[in-house]
C-alpha cells in the first residue's frame, strides 16, 4: 500500500491533536454577554430611563460628555455628546455610528464602555463609581429593544 504525502500528514494532524489537549485557562470572570433583551415585557424608554439617567448622575455622563459642561473633557477629547438621541447616535471619534448598534448591545461600544469589555480607552465613568448592574442592564436592554427614540 502505498500511502500519499497528503494523507500521511492528515493522519499525523489527527493522531497529534490528541496528544495536546486544550490548555485549562479557568473558569469565565464574567457571563457572556448575549443581545436579548432580559425583560422583553418592559419597554426601556430612552427619555425615561436612558437620557435621566446620563442627568442624574453625580460627576458621571453629563458632567463630561456635555458641549456646555462645567468640564466638558469627555466631550472634548472624544467628541461624544449624550444630551440628546441624535448626539448619541452620532457617536464620538473612536465610536463614531458603532456607539450604538441597534439591537445589538454586545457590539455596542455605549455598553462595552461601563462595562469591564472596554473595545477602547477606559471604562467609563472615568472618575465615577461605575454603573449599577441594573443601570448597565437599563442599557443593554435599551438597545436590545432598537435603541429607539421613545
């Protein structure tokens, strides 16, 4: 029997990935992210729930990421206005439209930033407490939904 060159190294490829099994790297830190929405039954306004909340937070979203702030360094360095849906939506110069991908929160860059999957720079808020699990899931679902202008 003859045996070819290319069947001879798909029989060592197989016969060598059973002698180098997958190296153990740990249980995961956090749970994959997924993009449905975690309570379908309840709509996430952006007025309400999303735009109060950039308002209300104290040294957070707003104090920084307003053209008319106190200390508008977030806007300034980053360009990214959240004052309102269409400034959102414009996004900054690193997030650019990607800020908010509709109906995709895992690929959305507003959400990888207060979370710990930062795509770019550091989480935000930069100088702040971060986000409460259920603000960031206010987000998340938010987007999740559309990311409609409700």
């Amino acid at each position: 029997m003859r045996l070819t060159l290319p069947l001879l190294l798909s029989v060592f490829a197989f016969a060598s990935a059973a002698c180098f099994p997958e190296p153990d790297v740990g249980a995961p830190l956090r749970e994959a992210c997924v993009n449905e929405d975690s309570d379908p039954g309840t709509d996430v306004s952006f007025s309400v729930d999303i735009l109060s909340m950039f308002e209300t937070m104290p040294d957070g979203c707003l104090a920084c990421h307003a053209p008319n702030a106190p200390t508008p360094l977030g806007f300034e360095i980053s360009g990214l206005d959240l004052t309102s849906f269409a400034t959102l939506r414009s996004g900054g110069q690193n997030s650019s439209t990607d800020i908010v991908v509709d109906n995709e929160p895992c690929n959305s860059f507003l959400l990888l930033k207060v979370t710990d999957g930062v795509p770019f720079g550091a989480r935000m808020p930069l100088d702040g407490p971060p986000l409460s699990p259920r603000q960031v899931q206010l987000i998340h679902d938010w987007i999740a939904e559309g990311a409609l202008d409700n």
